[in-house]
C-alpha cells in the first residue's frame, strides 16, 4: 500500500489509538508518514473500549465527530456502581464543557479503522499491515529508521507507537520506570436482553471486582484477580468461576451457562510503568509505549490519542516545513509527563486502596467508602470524577496545520 521504495518523512511503528492518531495528524500537516502494524487488521486482542468525552473533543475540532459516532457504539452519561450491595452514582459526564458529554462504548477496531479512513483521505498517509518492525536504523547513535519485515526503511524521525510491549523502546535504551500492578484480569462475555439505557457498572463485594461493560446484547466482563492467580482460578474449574461471578453480580446469572469452555475467558496482563526519558535523537515514544496504563479509569486510550496530538501539534509543522525536529523532541515529554504522572499515581492510588484491599487482602465491603456515600448525598460532587476521567488533566487540542482539504 502506498509508498513501497520511497522513504517516508517520518516512520510510526504500531497502528494502536497513538500509532493512528498520530499518523491522521501528521499526514494532515502534509508530513509523508507511513504506520506499520503488525497485525493483519484492528481486531486485536482487547484493550479497552472507552473513547471519552476529551477524545471526542478533538473529534469535533477534526470536524469528524460525526463520522466517528456513524459507527457502532453505546453512550455512557453516568458511570455508576454496585458497592458492598449499595447502587451508587459515580461520574456524571452529563454537564461537562464538551460537544459529546458521554464516553463512547465503541470496539477500539471500530475507533482505529474509522481513524485510518480519516487518514487515508490525506495523500502523505500510508498504513501498512502485517508490517513488523523488528529493529531500529542508526546513523551514529541517531536513529534514522527501522527494519520492517526484512527491509530498511529510513526515515526523519520514527515514532515509536508500539504500545507497552514496545520493542523499539528498548531497542533506543530509553530508561524505563516501573511502578508495578499487582492485578490481572480475566475478560469475557455474557449474554443479556437489550436496555433503553446502557447499563454498565461495576461491582465491588467482600474479595471481588468485576467491571460491566453494557455492549447492548452482552455484557463484556471484567474480573480482578491478583496477579498471577490465572492459574490457580482456572485449576478450581469453570463450575467454581461461573458460581462465583454469579454470587458477585447476579445479573449475570441467566447468560452465565454461554460460558463453556476457558478460551472463552481471555487473561489480559496489566502493566503500569513509564518511561523517564522519552526520546533520543531520531526517535520519539508515544501512548503507551512511552507509558503503559492500567485499565483503571478506562483512560489509556485517550491518554495515547493525546499524545499523538501533543506531538502533531509540536513537530508537524516544522516537520512539514523540512526542518529537523530533534531538538523538538522534548517538549512532546515535557508537556505530556505531568498528565501521565497524575493519571498513574491515581491509578496506584485506586490500585492501593481499593483493589489491595479488595482484592489481594478481602477486607470486608459492607458499604460504600465514606467518599461515595457523600457523593449520592451531593450529586454535584459526581461531576468531579466526571471531569477526571472524561477530560483528564492538560487537555489537548488540534493546532497542528491542515496542508489540505482531505479528498473524501
Ligand atoms: C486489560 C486492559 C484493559 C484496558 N482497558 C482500557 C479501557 O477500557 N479503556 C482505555 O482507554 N484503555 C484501556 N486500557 C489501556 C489501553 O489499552 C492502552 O493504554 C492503549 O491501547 C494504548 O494505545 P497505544 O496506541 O499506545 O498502544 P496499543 O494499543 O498497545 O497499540 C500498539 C500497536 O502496535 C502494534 N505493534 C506492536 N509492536 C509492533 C512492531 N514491532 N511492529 C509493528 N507493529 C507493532 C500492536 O499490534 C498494536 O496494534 C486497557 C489495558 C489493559 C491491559
């Protein structure tokens, strides 16, 4: 597809929400960008359905709002939960300073092939699929591209969007920061009857988590577990799991007998780390890659999307021009790192509280924290986590330049 024997301006490496965004901006800008994914299509294995009213901001400001909510999704405006058997009110999106005051319930293949056809649109983008990068180009100790399936591809500047297994991160020596996640979760579906209103919630009980995402004629399941406990759950057989999701959030219980083999029940390993350098000459991380997000707050994705537009915004233009963008590299981190520090110390912080406590050490939930309790007293105070979650900290927005109008 496109561009094969001519160099790009700049290489993306990974084709995930930061890969994407990234690629639709700079192409936008003019920049000659090819992405490589190493994957055949989008249909990857899960990693998070939530496109949050910060990301459908920047939609808009695309002036492609409407084009990302024609696909298939459900609106959340509230997020609410089950706690110690109590119903409470969480997050209310409802009143947020944004044109789309939900979170978005959309399959992330959706998201990213919506964001490709946006692309695609603009003549300098080029995405290539089943495309793996399996090591950096040096110039010196500048690096000026990668190798992709057997063949050099050189570039100006590589973006390395290969999420929080990233090869290239480690192939540059960039210093990375762990900061442990001492959760795995267990991810699967069951069936339910149709609602008016989506219902996704979470369920918080003495030793167990299990987060509900409302997928209309499913519900796509959530279970908490310590980390490294896969085995020992699956050893005490699919009886013993069915009884016990069933005895953690009833309404499950009627599909439940849809769950009969453990293929059907996929282990998702959950990181938490960062990088503290981001950058060296000729290379830049992005999205998870620069640093990987827990599924707490479902905010990974905008965090990446985020990023890819931190970085439009800062090295499109003078990329577009011909400039070197090297010593530009910085600032993508220097504007980034503060959300990303703030969003994953409130991860370690809801990690510590409520999961260790939950579920590592079964203390009691008998009701809902004092916290809780005071936000259904007061809704006002649900707009508080609706702003965190849904907008999160040092929001972006589109300034990178349009060269010109997409041929669609
Ligand atoms: C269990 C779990 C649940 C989650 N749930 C949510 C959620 O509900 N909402 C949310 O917002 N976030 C969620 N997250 C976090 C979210 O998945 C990530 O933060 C987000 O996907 C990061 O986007 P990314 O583009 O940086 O990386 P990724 O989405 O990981 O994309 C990286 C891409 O690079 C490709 N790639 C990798 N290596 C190469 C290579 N060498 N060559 C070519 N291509 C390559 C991969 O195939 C992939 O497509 C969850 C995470 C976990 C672990």
């Amino acid at each position: 597809m496109g561009m094969t024997g001519e160099n790009p301006d700049l290489l993306i490496v990974g084709g995930g929400p930061a890969g994407m965004m990234a690629g639709l901006l700079f192409a936008r800008a003019g920049v000659k960008t090819l992405v490589l994914e190493k994957h055949g299509d989008f249909l990857r294995d899960f990693r998070g359905d939530t496109v949050h009213p910060s990301t459908l901001e920047l939609f808009h400001e695309l002036g492609a709002l409407d084009a990302l909510l024609s696909r298939p999704h459900d609106k959340a405006a509230r997020l609410s939960g089950l706690i110690g058997g109590e119903q409470v009110s969480i997050a209310d999106f409802s009143h947020l300073p944004v044109p789309a005051r939900f979170i978005a319930l959309m399959p992330q293949w959706e998201f990213l092939d919506c964001v490709a056809d946006l692309a695609r649109a603009y003549p300098a983008f080029s995405l290539r699929m089943n495309a793996e990068a399996t090591d950096l180009l040096w110039d010196g100790d500048r690096v000026c591209g990668a190798v992709c399936n057997g063949e050099p591809i050189r570039a100006r500047l590589v973006i390395a969007a290969d999420g929080r297994r990233s090869l290239l991160r480690e192939r540059a020596e960039l210093p990375r920061e762990d900061l442990g996640a001492p959760i795995d979760v267990f991810w699967f579906r069951v069936p339910k009857a149709r609602t008016d209103v989506n219902q996704s919630t979470g369920v918080v009980t003495t030793g167990r988590l299990l987060a509900l995402i409302d997928r209309g004629d499913y519900w796509q399941c959530a279970y908490v577990f310590g980390k490294g406990m896969a085995d020992a759950i699956r050893e005490r057989g699919l009886d013993n799991f069915r009884a016990d999701v069933a005895a953690t959030a009833p309404l499950l219980a009627p599909g439940l007998d849809e769950l009969q083999s453990w293929d059907q029940v996929k282990l998702l390993t959950v990181e938490l780390d960062r990088l503290t350098c981001w950058h060296r000459p000729g290379l830049l991380a992005i999205g998870d890659a620069a640093h990987a997000m827990s599924p707490i707050g479902g905010v990974g994705i905008n965090l990446a999307v985020q990023d890819a537009v931190a970085a439009a915004n800062i090295l499109a233009g003078p990329m577009a021009e011909g400039s070197a963008v090297d010593d530009l590299l910085w600032r993508v981190q220097r504007r980034r790192m503060l959300p990303t520090r703030i969003i994953q110390k409130m991860q370690r912080t809801a990690q510590n509280r409520i999961i260790d406590r939950v579920v590592l050490k079964n203390v009691p939930i008998t009701r809902p924290p004092r916290i809780i309790r005071l936000m259904q007293r007061f809704p006002i105070l649900q707009r508080i986590p609706a702003w965190l979650i849904g907008l999160g900290f040092r929001r972006e927005h589109i300034r990178s330049p349009e060269a010109s109008a997409p041929s669609r």
